[in-house]
C-alpha cells in the first residue's frame, strides 16, 4: 500500500490532511475499511479516543467535513446540492447550507493578475481601482473600478493559485472516489468515480472567465429587447482566463429588502420582473442562470432586474425545452397522465410502472388547485416529481434538475418576501402562450421540415450502413437467413413511407401558400376568398384525403 500509495497521490502532506480531518470527523469506519487507517497519525487516533464525540448525522458530518477541507471541496458539495439524482434528498438538504466565503487575497496579488492578463500597466487601463474587493470567493474576487473611458466597471481577478490547488484536490478526491468505488458496493451505484469526473468538468468552466464572458454576451443579446431586465456589458477586449470586467450594476441586492424600499421600488413588480426573466430564459431561450440566488440579482430603481455572474449555466436543446414546457404546463393544469408522459419521453431505465407513478405524481400536483404559495409551492412540486421519477428509474437530464433547482430558488426568494405571490397565476398563463405557439402552423411546419431532413438523411445512409453492417457479419462468419419475402417487405414499407413524407410536405407547403395567397386582393373570387388561395387550399385538402385513406387501408385493409 505505501509504495503505491506514493506512486497515486502526488501531495501526500494534502492527502494526510483530508484523512485526518475524515477521522475527526467520524468517518473513522470508512478509512478502516479502505486500509487507510495506518495513515492517521498515533496521537490524532488516541485524542480522538479520548474526546467525547458530538452526536451529529451523516448529512451534517458530511457538510461539516467539505467546510473543513476547503474551497474545493466546498464547491463540490455545492455541485452535489444541486444534483438530487447523485445523493438522497436529505444530503441535498445539508449541503445547500454550504457557504463559498472566503477572506479575500491580498490587492498586490489582484495588481499583478491583472497586469501579467492583460499586458500593460493598471494606470493605463484604469482611472481608479479600488483597493478592497466589493466581493470575495473561493475562486474569484471582484473589484470597483473605472476606465480611462470613464465607465464604471466591476473586475473580477481570479485567486492566484487557485487552478492549482483544485488539480491537486481532484486528484485527491478522484483517489478516494476509487477506493470507496471498489470496496463499498451501496456507494458503487452512484458512481463516485463518474460524479468526480464531472465536477472536475464543472470546475473547468467555472475557472475559464473567457467562457463566463461569452454566457454574459450572450445574455445579453437574449434581453436586449426588455426594458425590465439589466445584463451588464461585457469588455471583451479587457477580458481573459483570469479577468473579467463587465459594466457595473448600481443597484441593489435582492436580499438587502430594506434598501430596496428606502431606493422606492415596487417589490412586487420586481418579483414579478424577477420570475418573468426566468421563464424566458428556461422556456423562450433553453439557456438559463443555474444560480440565481439573492446574492446574484440586482434591483435597480426602475424596478428592472438585473443579473450577474454568469459562471454556472442550463442548458436546454429544442427537445428538452419542449419537454419541460410539456412537464411545467400539466404541473399548472394538474393533468397527472400529461406529466407521467412528459417524464417517459425523457428516457427510462428498465420497466416502469406507470400506475404507480400516476398516482404519485397525483398526490404531489393535485394540492395545488387549492392551496395558497405558503402552503404548497409549485418548487417543490417539480422537486418532488423529479425525485419520484428518478425512483421510478426515468433519467433525468441534469439541465432538467438545474431548472427544478432554479425554480427552488427563486420561489423561496418570493415566498420569504411576498408570501402570497401568486406564482402559479403567474406561471399558468405564459405556458399556455407557449404551448399554444408550439401548435401554430409555422412551427408545425419547421418541425415537419427538420423531422424531413432527418428521414431524408437515414435513407440516405441505410444502404452503406447496411453493406457495412452484412460485411461485418460475415468477417465474423455469422449465418443470416432471410426470405426474399422479408426484404420486399421491407423494401415496400420503406417506398411507402418516404412517398407518404412527400406527400406530407407537399401538404404542407400548399396550406403555407394559401394562408398567404389569401391575402391577395384581386380577383376573381370564390366565396369571398381569391381563386387561387381557394384552389391551393382544395389542392391541399384533397391530398391530405387520399393520404389520410392510404393510411386507413393499410391498416385495416
């Protein structure tokens, strides 16, 4: 073990330190049973022995261990706390207290990060640069500036050393994560090793300010049209890895309720501004904050809103985002059949029963006919259907559990300033909007024209990737026996549904043409409506019969 403990873990002063702070802590079984106990020190064993233990759950030991071990292992109990298909929800729980505050580094340091990332002296980029940090974190601070331009700006420097540092803890965690993989089969189904992995892809992202410029930018460009929510202008050209600066938002803090009201902003207009922004970026736009706490929403005084610290993101593809329009609109309609088949669409492991999960998807959405936002919150409904999906063994996308996350947040916010926000009202009215564009004939004709090309594409590729496919078969000397009856059988269905498709979209596109043609003004006209608007549409309308009888005859012909 020693030797190749020493050819694993390449900062072993580190690793003794994460095994002593696990051993104080209590985890004193699991050490055991890895064979690392040896590696704990003498006198921490026989002090420990000695001191009357605090009796403290595993959630809370857990929290209080990540506290300990640092900034790196603080963020990772922060990615786990927004991840409840990873740990039980009562973890979730603990975790979500974790604080990422840390004493800021020196000026100096932040001086010459900036200097080293952008090339040139401050005093030539700056008319001034405040000296103590407006904000502090494990991995950033930020500082009060103004350019030579005379814009007001907010610097954000990253904390030297810090990439650094967090290589060496992943590592270290990634060497633990092995071990409890290979030695605790009930932790070997969460996968340790794979949720380390991913935080480690998180910490990437968090760490590359480029990116986080890039999400802002493109905020931006989302709400460009909306008077009621601010996103700060992004100085790319001043922008790099380790430095960020944006224009500053004067304003306020959500959680700061007293200075909202002596700045004389309507608080209920700001909820409302607050929730409204949410709802586009998850439903309109598929790209979301991830983290809108208190701390990260500005209030300004026109009762606008305003981002910041665009570091963690959701993503949602078309499908996604029309899964969860689906999901949210039989949340607020409470049609619990309309959920289960939301969530089967999303993927599912194995066999699920769809009864059972009916029933308690009932159970969660029907309270919220009848019960006010301080009784039962539509937050946690979409928290508790998530959970029961993933018992049910349906693969939530982590995008997915992101937005219930999302929703979480910003409902608490309301709920702790406005207990009576209506958010389901809110709610009920945008999603039927959307819902009812998804249906318009535009859309349906872009989802007919993408699911052409698609059909289009695998026809395309079917006769090489089935030549590849035989050739292979037969270097493994594999027999195949068809009846020539199957493959003209194949064959015909394959010929039947590609005409089918083109009749489809010649439907299509006749219907698209009548609804302009029947705009035109000159005659002659038939019924009111011009001739050649009435015979595209009756073009339209008998083909759309005689595919419509194909269909039929095949079946039950």
């Amino acid at each position: 073990m020693p030797f190749r403990l020493i050819k694993e873990v390449r900062d072993l002063k580190r690793f003794s330190e994460i095994l002593g702070v696990l051993f104080e802590e209590g985890f004193d079984t699991i050490i055991h049973d890895i064979r690392l106990l040896g590696r704990v020190p003498v006198a921490k064993r026989v002090t420990s022995k000695l001191r009357k233990r605090e009796e403290r759950s595993h959630e809370e030991k857990l929290r209080r261990t990540l506290e300990r071990l640092g900034p790196t292992f603080v963020k990772f109990g922060q990615m786990l706390s927004v991840r409840p298909d990873l740990l039980p929800k009562s973890y979730i729980r603990e975790l979500e207290k974790l604080q990422d505050q840390v004493p800021p580094f020196p000026y100096e340091q932040a001086r010459k990060t900036v200097e080293k990332e952008l090339g040139r002296p401050l005093e030539s980029i700056f008319s001034s640069f405040e000296k103590k940090p407006i904000a502090s974190a494990s991995i950033s601070q930020v500082h009060r500036a103004v350019l030579r331009s005379g814009e007001k700006v907010a610097v954000k420097v990253q904390r030297p050393g810090i990439i650094k540092t967090m290589a060496s803890d992943i590592d270290l965690m990634m060497y633990f994560a092995r071990l409890l993989q290979k030695n605790f089969p009930k932790i070997r189904q969460y996968e340790p090793v794979r949720i380390v992995e991913e935080f480690e892809s998180w910490t990437q992202k968090e760490l590359d300010f480029k990116l986080e410029a890039k999400n802002a930018v493109r905020f931006g460009h989302n709400f460009a049209d909306d008077p009621t929510v601010k996103i700060p202008k992004v100085f790319l050209e001043l922008s790099t890895v380790k430095v960020l600066v944006t224009e500053f938002i004067d304003g306020v803090q959500l959680y700061d309720l007293e200075g909202i009201r002596k700045m004389g902003a309507d608080f209920g207009k700001v909820l409302e501004n607050g929730f409204n922004a949410v709802l586009r970026q998850v439903f309109e736009f598929g790209f979301f904050h991830a983290d809108p706490h208190p701390g990260n929403i500005i209030v300004l005084k026109n009762g606008a809103v305003a981002f910041v610290d665009f570091g963690i993101i959701g993503h949602f593809d078309e499908r996604l985002k029309n899964q969860a329009i689906d999901a949210m609109s039989g949340i607020v309609s409470q049609d619990a059949d309309f959920v289960v088949d939301t969530l089967l669409e999303m993927g599912m492991d194995g066999d699920v029963d769809k009864g059972a999960l009916r029933d308690e998807i009932k159970q969660i959405i029907d309270p919220l006919k009848y019960l006010s936002l301080h009784e039962e919150k539509l937050s946690s409904a979409v928290e508790d259907i998530i959970n029961v999906a993933m018992e049910h063994h349906i693969r939530i996308p982590a995008s997915f559990v992101l937005f219930g996350k999302t929703m979480v947040t910003l409902e608490g916010i309301a709920l702790k300033y406005d207990p009576d926000f209506p958010i389901i009202e809110k709610a009920r009215p945008y999603i039927e909007r959307l819902v009812m564009k998804r249906y318009a004939p535009k859309e349906q004709l872009k989802g007919m024209m993408t699911e052409a090309r698609r059909y289009k594409k695998f026809f395309q590729q079917l006769p090489d990737k089935a030549t590849r496919a035989m050739e292979t078969l037969e270097r493994g000397k594999v027999d195949i026996h068809l009846e020539d009856t199957d493959i003209s059988r194949l064959s015909r269905e394959i010929e039947i549904s590609s005409s089918r498709i083109a009749y489809g979209l010649v439907i299509a596109g006749l219907l698209v043409a009548s609804s302009y043609l029947i705009q035109v003004e000159k005659g002659p006209f038939v019924y009111g409506i011009p001739l050649i608007a009435f015979a595209t549409f009756f073009s339209a309308a008998v083909l759309g019969f005689l595919l419509l009888i194909s269909i039929l005859n095949d079946r039950y012909g």
